[in-house]
C-alpha cells in the first residue's frame, strides 16, 4: 500500500509550466491563455498538461496559496497514529472536513499528517474535535511558528 509509482517523465514544456505557475498568476479574463502565450503553446496543451501532472501525481494540488492569517483565519499541521487497520477509514473520515487542506501517509508512529484551515482561529478546535469523535483518535497539533516560503524551480 505504500509503494510509489515511478516519477512520470516531465519535458521541457512540462518544466516551463511548473516555474510559470509558481507565482506571479495572471488576473485576468483568459489567464491560462497568457500563461501558455508566454510559454510558447495553446492554452487546450497547458491544461491538459496540468490534468496529466495532477492525474499523474507529480502535482498533488494546483490552486492558489492564501496567507490565512491576514484574512483572520489559521492554519495548523496536524498528526494522527491510526492503527493500519484503520488507515483507510480514518483517512476517509479526516478528508470529509472541509476544514482539511490535503493529507499525507508518513512512516512514523504518527503516520497521518494534514493542514487543517479554518476562517477564524476557533475553529481549529472545532475542527480537531470532530475529527477525534469520529476516528476516536487523538489529534496532535502543530501550530504554525514561523513561515517559510519554499520555491521549487526545474531546469527546462
């Protein structure tokens, strides 16, 4: 269950559209046409590109990234021990809440980590106590100390 498929095979095209889209995103009525503008191509193969990466798993997520904070929310990194056994039942129970921003197996005691993102600082604890009356597990919380921004970019 935790074996990882080999890393899909990214072109130069592929390269360019990670480091386009890592920042500076058109507002615009047409932006992924000004992105695929600028990188040479059509905006149908830019978004197909994209389904393919997302589809297979080189991206995980695509979409914007808010400082929370700033509009009176919060975020926290969270971590649950779930009996394997129950891995699959937890995992479907903790990814009901709207409340979770993505979630991730680890090989660790704590083997279920996520962010948990609500619109006020209250509502984590609401938030984290529906999670442990539904899996009966306790939630480990990990406030945000200090913020690092991490850009990744690709040789094209």
């Amino acid at each position: 269950m935790n074996a990882r498929s080999p890393a899909a095979p990214l072109d130069e095209l592929d390269r360019r559209i990670i480091n386009a889209l890592q920042g500076g995103f058109p507002i615009s009525d047409e932006p992924y046409r000004e992105v695929a503008d600028s990188l040479g191509t059509t905006e149908a193969e830019l978004l197909a590109r994209l389904q393919r990466m997302l589809d297979t798993k080189v991206l995980t997520r695509f979409g914007p990234m808010f400082q929370i904070e700033r509009l009176g929310g919060r975020f926290v990194l969270a971590a649950l021990a779930v009996p394997e056994a129950r891995f699959a039942e937890v995992t479907a129970q903790v990814n009901a809440l709207p409340e979770v921003a993505h979630n991730y197996r680890r090989e660790h005691a704590l083997n279920m980590w996520f962010v948990l993102a609500t619109e006020t600082p209250e509502g984590i604890a609401q938030a984290i106590a529906r999670i442990e009356a539904a899996t009966g597990l306790p939630v480990f919380a990990f406030p945000k100390l200090r913020e690092f921004f991490v850009d990744m970019r690709l040789k094209a």
